[in-house]
C-alpha cells in the first residue's frame, strides 16, 4: 500500500485558463490536478493508461468516444 502526502497544491491552483500541476508519478501510478477556467478548452488527446475523474468544483462537457458526457461536482 502507497502512502501520498499531497500538501494543499490543489486548493492553490489557479482558475486561468487551462492548468495542469503533476501531485505525484511513481511507477504504478500518476495523479494530475486539472483545474480549467470557464469556457477554457481541454486539448483533444489520448492515454495509454485508465483514468479517473473526480471533478471537486463546476461542471464540465467530457468527450470520449465520440460520446458527450456532462460531469458535476457533487
């Protein structure tokens, strides 16, 4: 089992646009903090790895598939 020690990075990011802070990467896993200002635009991608999405604030219209999935804080 992994012990992850991650400070207040994510209650101190900033809403400007399009931010992205890696909080740790070792070798089994990756945690990013994405914070996104209204209107602001993910660039379209892809992943080799699963990912997971937890939204603490907001809303946001997530593309996958071809499919439209609106996701909410809750």
């Amino acid at each position: 089992m992994y012990m992850i020690d991650i400070d207040n990075t994510i209650a101190q990011q900033p809403f400007n646009g399009l931010q992205i802070e890696q909080l740790v990467k070792n070798t089994s896993l990756e945690i990013l903090s994405i914070s996104l200002a209204k209107n602001a635009i993910f660039p379209k991608h892809t992943s080799p790895k699963d990912a997971h999405l937890i939204v603490l604030e907001g809303s946001i219209d997530f593309y996958i598939e071809n499919q439209s999935i609106n996701l909410m804080a809750q």
